[in-house]
C-alpha cells in the first residue's frame, strides 16, 4: 500500500512580532491543507573564533536562540490545541541560504515569511531578506503582511502576463493550492491597450479551461503600468490571496513583483519562473 507523503508547510522567524504573526499564520495554514509545521530560525555565521570568551559569547547566543526557538514552539502547540505537528530547526547561515538548501530536500508546500516591519530600517532589513528569499528558493514563497489572519483563500487572484503560462512548471502549485481551499479564482491580466495577442487570448482560455471547476473569471485591468493596475484590481477586489508570476523578459519581470513583495496589502505568494 503506497502512503501520500504529509505537506510541509516551512515558517523562518527572526523572533519579531510580524515574523511570530506570520509563524501563526502558517499554522493556521498547516491546519486547513493538514500539513506539518517546521519553524526555522538562522544564526548568521561569524568569523572563525579565537579565544575562549568569543567561544562563550557564541555559545550563550546559541542557547538563547535555541531557547526562544523552543519557547515559540510551545506558543504555536497551544495556539493549535496540538492538533498540528510541529518541529524547530536551528541553523547557520543567512536565511536565503538555509531555506534553499533546506527546500532542496523537502520540497515544502510552501514558505511562509513576514512581509513588513514596523520601522524603516526594520522595513529595508526585512525587505532585502525577502527579496533575496524570492530569488533564491524553487518553491511558492507566501508573504504575509504585518497582522494579517488566515481565514482560508476563499477568493484567489492569480496576475499573469499570458505568456507561455503552460511553460511553468508552477503551474501544478497553482493546481494543489486550488485542490487545497477550492476557492472561486480571478486571472487578472493588466495591459496598456485593448488589442489581444492570439497567444494571451489562448492562454487565458487555456487557464480557465484548466481551472474551469472552480468557475474562473478573466479579469482585463487596462493601465499603462502593472503595478498600479494589480492595485487597481486588489482595491476593487479584495481577493484573500494574490499570486504572482513574474517570468523573465517579459513586463511582469521581476522587478514589478518587488513592490507586492515588500509592501502587500493582502497575503501575497511568488511563483517564479526560475521555480
């Protein structure tokens, strides 16, 4: 008898208040897919030590590191009732390094982080880590912002460009995650004028048709920039999760997803093409 492999759903905190709001979130998560929880926490690597008092500095860092980590695990078990598994990993590193080498091997459901800080310099702290993050690991990378509840994705949007969508691998993602909440789907497109390719209106068909038992809408958002146009859509709409896909040499590169990555107004996932 074969056994499904449990979901990984992968949650790092810097011990904050936004990154313990976002470790909650994803248990929430975990809860609806009943998937397992693994919190991480990064000890940034320091030169190589020389004496005894930087080996005991260290090591006192280390075990306080580990004590909080626990501690937050023990927050999260009573927040769930225990009704969800959960493990803590302490490790060495940056945190883009560690969960790229950490998603290698579990290949998780998905990536949980905090999106925003509360001060500015926490905010481009924060900010470069989840760039540098989305750049580097080869799963859905799920950005929450600051006090953000997990009340199920009732409604999704998923912002494309239409363009080779087929191509991404990602696309099974976008299937599971739609498998998991089952929730009524936007396929927002935004372009600076009203003549179609042949190919974005295939695509577009081809999405809906993929997707047809959860009665996707096609949603045209006509404006000179993407940005302002996904947040044309996100204010009319206030769907409860965006997903990008941001694919290379194309408008919706990159760079555009940069603004939704470090100011969400709604909890905000980044399919990659390089996923």
């Amino acid at each position: 008898m074969k056994f499904k492999a449990m979901k990984t759903i992968i949650a790092p905190t810097d011990f904050s208040d936004t990154s313990i709001n976002a470790v909650l979130f994803a248990a929430d998560m975990a809860l609806a897919v009943h998937a397992r929880l693994q919190i991480y926490h990064a000890v940034p690597v320091h030169a190589v030590l020389i004496d005894n008092w930087d080996y005991d500095v260290e090591y006192a860092a280390t075990e306080e590191a580990m004590q909080r980590l626990e501690a937050l695990q023990e927050k999260v078990k009573d927040y769930t009732h225990h009704r969800l598994s959960i493990d803590v990993q302490l490790e060495y590193g940056d945190i883009d390094s560690v969960l790229e080498k950490t998603c290698k091997h579990i290949i998780p459901f998905a990536v949980v982080m905090p999106a925003t800080e509360k001060t500015a310099i926490e905010r481009f702290m924060l900010g470069s880590q989840t760039l540098s993050v989305s750049r580097t690991i080869r799963v859905p990378l799920l950005l929450i912002p600051r006090e953000a509840k997990f009340g199920s994705f009732k409604k999704v949007a998923i912002a494309v460009d239409l363009n080779k969508v087929y191509d991404i691998p990602l696309l099974s993602n976008l299937t599971s995650l739609a498998e998991a909440f089952k929730p009524l789907l936007d396929i927002v497109f935004v372009k600076e004028n009203d003549l179609f390719k042949a190919g974005n209106v295939s695509q577009a068909v081809a999405l809906q048709m993929h997707f047809e038992k959860y009665y996707p809408s096609f949603c045209y958002i006509k404006n000179n920039n993407v940005i302002d146009g996904v947040k044309m859509y996100l204010n009319d709409n206030r769907p409860d999760l965006l997903i990008l896909i941001p694919k290379k040499h194309t408008p919706f590169h990159t760079s555009i997803s940069r603004e939704f990555i470090i100011h969400p107004t709604v909890p905000t996932m980044i399919l990659a093409e390089h996923c």
